[in-house]
C-alpha cells in the first residue's frame, strides 16, 4: 500500500477503504495486545519526530505487525494518532485516580487534575503536538475515535468532581465548555500562541463555571 504524507488526504482515505461502517466485533487478547504494540510504537515515533515521524509503514514495522493488519486496525494515521492520545489519557486517568486532587470546591480540583494532564502532556510535546494536530484534522470518519477521547477526557473530569452521580445537570455542561477550553489551550500553547501561566489561567477560569453551575441562580460560589 502506497505511503500517504499528506495528512488531509490521510484523514479522507479511510472513506474509500472501510469497506462497512457496521460495528467491530469485540478484539480478542490477542488482537489487544497487538493494538497495545500499535499505540506504543506510535507514541514512540511521535515522541521521536512529531506528527510527521508518523507513518504507517514505520508504525508496522516498529510493532511487528503486517502493513495490512495495520490498517485494518486504523485506517489512517489520523485515526492511529486519535486513539493513541485516548490510550495517553486512559494511562493518565490511572495514574491521577492513585493521587486524586484535594481542591475544597469541584473547580479547584478539575483545574488541578488538568494542569496535571496538561504538564504530562507538556513532557512530551512532540507527541502532544501530533496527536492535537491528528484531532484537527480529524473528518467524520474518525468519529468513533474522536468520541473515545472525549469520553475519556469527560471521564477524569467526572472523577475529579466526584464521580457522575454527584454532578448535576448545569455542572455536565460545564463539563463540556471546559473540555473544549482545556483542548484549545492545547492548542494554542503547542503552537506558540500562549503562555504556561496563560494556559493556567484560562483553565482555572473556566472551571469556575462548575462552582457556578452548583451554588445555582442567587446563592454564593465559592472563589469566584
């Protein structure tokens, strides 16, 4: 299979070789274990070079799998890069349940937890590079991957408030405002655009928004 370095075409690609849209059957040990030699080599790759150190082709031969078992597994790099930054928060997630937060309101500890994320991310911004920028260019059909992401990113937020069953219905919505703001600081501090303590800022800003969300209209917040 031809090498693909363009990753707009990468990303479109996989709509002409996904031969159905239909749901996998559940991987096999096997089958995760090999994923499992897929993603650490990408994450290896990426930490080496970026985005572009990325190739299906290297990716393949670094996990000791076939070009075709590797893309039967992810159609594109684009799809590869996306679930891999949802096995670097899946493996992130484990590690902050080992040390929760200790904020006194849900803002202070999402914020913290976040900035924890963020500075995880920050020892590796090569990778963290490559993985936003796969999550840019991300279509439609990477959908499933983009969702496993955000699922997971929703997820350690939960956590850090308390768990789903003590969030209410304003702060969920919160939750989302500050999934997109915590990714676009991402964003903007890979590309030069903002500071650390700018980063830091804008994230303790809008986690405020949960304190908000939980005092309600006419009762107090707490640090806000």
């Amino acid at each position: 299979m031809t090498k693909v370095d363009n990753p707009e075409a990468e990303a479109i690609a996989p709509q002409r070789r996904s031969p159905s849209l239909a749901p996998s059957p559940p991987l096999t040990e096997r089958q995760r274990e090999r994923r499992r030699r897929i993603l650490r080599a990408t994450a290896r790759l990426a930490c080496r070079g970026g985005f572009e150190a990325v190739q299906m082709r290297e990716v393949a031969e670094s996990s000791q799998v076939a070009l075709g078992t590797l893309y039967r597994y992810f159609p594109s790099k684009v799809h590869l890069l996306v679930a891999t930054m949802h096995d670097q928060l899946e493996r992130l997630h484990g590690t902050l349940r080992k040390s929760p937060p200790a904020g006194d309101t849900a803002g202070d500890r999402v914020a913290q937890t976040l900035m924890r994320a963020f500075g995880a991310l920050q020892r590796e911004p090569r990778l963290a590079e490559a993985m936003a920028r796969a999550l840019t260019f991300a279509d439609r059909s990477v959908s499933p991957e983009v969702d496993q992401v955000s699922r997971q990113t929703t997820a350690i937020i939960l956590d850090a408030i308390g768990g789903l069953e003590d969030a209410t219905p304003a702060q969920l919505s919160a939750v989302r405002v500050i999934e997109h703001t915590w990714l676009s600081t991402l964003i903007t501090w890979l590309a030069g655009r903002a500071s650390l303590t700018q980063v830091r800022v804008d994230i303790e800003t809008v986690c405020r928004l949960l304190d908000l969300a939980e005092a309600g209209p006419g009762r107090p917040a707490a640090h806000v």
